[in-house]
C-alpha cells in the first residue's frame, strides 16, 4: 500500500485509521473526541469516506490543539504583544489571524499536551488543508461552535438554573447565570477570535455561516431553558414580543457587556467581589418589561405596558392620575 492512502501510519504525522489511532481519538480531550466530520469541511480529501477519516484522524485533532493554543496566546486572554517600535510603548503589532502560517501551526504541534500528536509538518497540513485559507476557515467553524461556549459546561450552571426554575429565589440564581456566562466569555479565546470573525465576516460566507451557527446553537438551548423558567414560574411573554427576541436580545447584552469589559477594564460590568454583573441587571429589566404573569387575562403589549407607564402622572408634573 502506498505512502498517503488512507489507513497507513506514518511516522511523520500522517493519517491515522488503525484501531490504535481511533482509540487515541477517544482519548483526546473534549471537544477533540468528538465527530468532526460535518465541521472540518474544508479537508483536501475528495472522497466522504476519507475526508470523515481525515476528520477524525488524531493529528488533525493535533493541528486543531495548536492552532486553538496559538490563538489563546495571541488573542487571549493576556496575549502576547510584541512591540512593533521600542521607542513607543503604544505601538504594538496587531498580527490578527496572521499568526496561523502553515509553519508556526505544525511547530506549535510539537508543544500539544498528551494525549494530542507532537509530530507535525507544514507537509502534512497541506495533505488536509490546501489552500491553507481552508484551514483557516476550519480553525474559525472549530473556535466558533458551542462546545467552547456554553454547551458542555452544563453541569457547572445546573445549579444556579435549578435556583431559577424551583429555588425560593430565583433572581438569586439568575444573577449567578449571568455572572458565570458572562465570566466564561471573557475567559475563552473563542470569544476573542468571534470578535475578530464578526469584523471579517462582511463578504465572507464561510464566516459568517460559523458565526450564524454558533448563535443557532447556543440560542436553541437557551431557548429550551426559558420555556422552562416561565412555565415553571406562571408566566408568559408579553403579546407581540417572542422568544426568539428574548434570546437574541440577551445574546446582544452578553455579547455587547463582554466586548466592553474587554477593551475597558475599568468599567463597571463586573463586582466580582459580590459575584454580580451588569449582564444580569439587563435580564432582569428585560423580564420586567417583556414578562407578565400568565393570569392576568388577556395581558397587555410591551408597547401597552409603556404607554400606561408613562401616562401616569408623577410628582411636580401637574397632572392628575386617572
């Protein structure tokens, strides 16, 4: 069998299908365990058959690790800033995603924790990915989807929904949500690297599909979870507003309060010594104004509601309440 077809082990990093192979797949950490065939679309294999082993091969796993490590290091969180002029201490380089070259992914390879391959070559990549801005765009479906954000942390956040949904106080529960969303973006270079995706999207549908995916995903299971609140707590949503609005108005308020913390560290977003966060202030204006108890007959439009908010007098105005 010749030197590159499916099923050889190589010594220089190749393809890996043999029974050892797969069970080296198993044992990767999450998300690298899992099946990466309907996301790594851009391999160089033709066949579906060889492009899901390919998918699924451990030192494409190893390629991933790297680049996803290399991102981290000069994204965040606390890149690596190399200055660009020594005599001024503001000019820095700002590479983007410069610093995923063929040669700097397959020798960052050879620094992957175990279980991960440490043998790569810029050869070997380009067996997967050619040309290499189709490894790139991989790199950004991988870092884009869920599973960095916050599908698999389920069971860290069990609790706090347990909270909302039963517990005796559920705002309680819903300022620790918001607190660990919040704080989990701001410490996961897969927000760091969206940032950069949302600026390049504009023209670009590869982008823009693993951006649009990312929010499907995550609102689809957010969604799950409000149905759940509301129904468990007697309300409903007000006439005219949906749940589709909820989710994405909140995926604005994470989205937005993170992008600020971020680039402003002073600001007030977080109390991390109380453990609150601006995030959960929004949801809660947001279920004050969209939320009314299922009992209130025929309920009344967020429009309605503020209409008669403001028609009230206050004090000093002159007028007189109805």
């Amino acid at each position: 069998m010749r030197v590159g077809m499916p099923g050889v082990r190589r010594h220089d990093g190749g393809m890996r299908t043999d029974p050892e192979g797969r069970a080296l797949k198993q044992q990767l950490p999450y998300p690298y365990n899992q099946d990466l065939s309907k996301v790594l679309r851009g391999l160089k294999r033709r066949a579906l058959k060889f492009r899901a082993r390919q998918a699924n091969d451990p030192v494409t796993a190893a390629y991933l690790c790297a680049a996803f490590r290399l991102i981290q290091r000069h994204l965040g969180p606390h890149p690596r800033r190399v200055s660009a002029d020594t005599e001024d201490p503001d000019s820095i380089a700002r590479p983007l995603l410069s610093f995923l070259s063929q040669r700097a992914v397959a020798e960052e390879v050879a620094h992957n924790p175990p279980p991960f391959p440490r043998v790569g070559s810029q050869r070997t990549m380009r067996d997967r990915w050619e040309p290499h801005s189709n490894f790139i765009a991989d790199v950004l479906r991988f870092c884009l989807r869920s599973w960095h954000f916050p599908a698999q942390h389920t069971d860290e956040v069990a609790d706090a929904k347990d909270e909302m949904i039963n517990g005796p106080d559920p705002v309680r529960g819903l300022h620790r949500l918001c607190y660990w969303d919040l704080t989990r973006m701001l410490g996961s270079p897969a927000f760091r690297v969206g940032l950069v995706a949302a600026a390049a999207a504009e023209g670009d549908p590869v982008i823009s599909e693993a951006i649009s995916g990312r929010y499907r995903d995550t609102g689809a299971r957010w969604k799950q979870f409000d149905e759940e609140f509301l129904r468990a707590r007697g309300l409903r949503l007000r006439a005219g507003v949906t749940l589709d609005d909820c989710v994405t108005l909140l995926a604005a308020f994470a989205d937005g309060l993170a992008l600020r913390a971020l680039a402003d560290p002073s600001a007030p977003v977080i109390d991390r010594a109380r453990r609150r966060c601006l995030l959960g202030t929004a949801t809660l204006a947001l279920i004050a104004g969209c939320v009314e108890r299922a009992d209130h007959g025929e309920g009344q439009s967020l429009e309605d509601a503020v209409r008669a908010l403001m028609s009230e007098s206050s004090p000093g105005s002159g007028r007189k309440r109805a």
